[in-house]
C-alpha cells in the first residue's frame, strides 16, 4: 500500500514534468478531487483494465483530503491482444462529482462528462473552447491531443479494506475524504503536500 502511494505521487509527478504532458495550473487551482489511476491492460479478444487508484478530494475549507484507495477496472469486448500499462489522472471540476467517490461501485464516463484534457503545451494550438458542461478532465502520460471526446474510465469502487489496513482504522471514505477523524500517516505527507503545491 505504501507502494501504491508512492506511484501515485510518481504518476503525477512525471506528468507535470514535461509540458507535453502537464495538466495546466489554471485547471489544478479549480480542482475539487483528483484520482490517480495505475491500471494495467491485457487481453486477447476479451480486454481486461485491472489495477487501483488513489483519491484526494479538497474539503470545503480549502485543504486537500488523506489519499484513499479505489479499485479500478474494466472488461471489454473485440480484436484486441497484447498488455500494456495505463497511467491516468482524473482531476474533477465540482463536489458533486467528487462525491461519487462515495459510492460503493460508480464508473465516471457513465454518470459524469469524461473529456480529455488540454495540456499545458497545447492550450496556444487549440481554437475551440473546453465543453462547460464536462465535469472531469482526463490527462495520462501518452502524448496526445484534446479532440472533444468522451473517455472510458471504467468502474472503480472504495478498496476498503485497503484503507483499513493502511490507516488503521474502521472509518470509510466519507470520513477519511471529508472529515478529520482520521490522522495522516507519514507515508502519505509527500503526496499530501505536492498537490498542495500544484494546486494553490
């Protein structure tokens, strides 16, 4: 588990590295939750995204949220062979939709507008405005371009048992996402505080 904080502080931390690939700091100042996706795809006809994320959520008081831990998958049909990994960051634009991280099992290309993300190096290339109604903005370390178009994001559900083993705790992701009942653990301050630093 602290592995999996780990690569998720590295995840992000290689796509701001480069402006090919660097969520703009405009929309990081916006942000309401951001979820670290580390998955893996595999599959000869039928496809299989299996792997986990990690979750922050900023409370109504400014502050960013303890990690927490999602699973995070999909299945898929169709001519498809070979495996690859899939690193991913979902930053979500309103409380609402940062809520459904509450859920016991939500897929946010289902009950929120996914789009791709504008990158830091491509907001002078592109001439026509982001949709105002998307709620989450998707941006991995592939290279690419905002096209205007919906992005799978597959299911994910609370790892609970993840979260009780790491923190050691019985509480679940409402009061580790939204309250203070829970303490940080030393292995989550590094992560905790650079997205601070991304996002004031």
């Amino acid at each position: 588990l602290v592995e999996r904080i780990d690569t998720a502080e590295a995840i992000l931390q290689d796509l701001q590295a480069s402006t090919k690939t660097a969520i703009p700091r405009d929309i990081l100042r916006r942000a309401r939750a951001l979820v670290i996706v580390n998955q893996v795809q595999a599959g000869i006809f039928l496809g299989i995204k299996d792997g986990y994320a990690v979750a922050m959520v900023r409370r109504p008081n400014g502050q960013w949220s303890l990690p927490a831990f999602l699973n995070a998958g999909e299945a898929s049909f169709g001519l498809q062979a070979g495996i690859k990994s899939i690193n991913t960051v979902l930053v979500i634009m309103d409380d609402p939709t940062a809520r459904l991280l509450l859920n016991h099992r939500f897929n946010f290309g289902a009950e929120a507008k996914v789009i791709a993300g504008v990158r830091g190096a491509e907001k002078e290339a592109v001439t026509k405005p982001l949709p105002a109604d998307a709620n989450v903005y998707a941006y991995s370390l592939g290279e690419g371009y905002y096209m205007g178009v919906a992005v799978k994001t597959g299911f994910m559900s609370p790892n609970e048992s993840a979260n009780e083993v790491f923190y050691n705790t019985k509480h679940r992701m409402p009061e580790l996402l939204y309250s203070n009942w829970v303490q940080p653990v030393p292995e989550v301050k590094y992560l905790m505080d650079y997205v601070t630093r991304l996002t004031n």
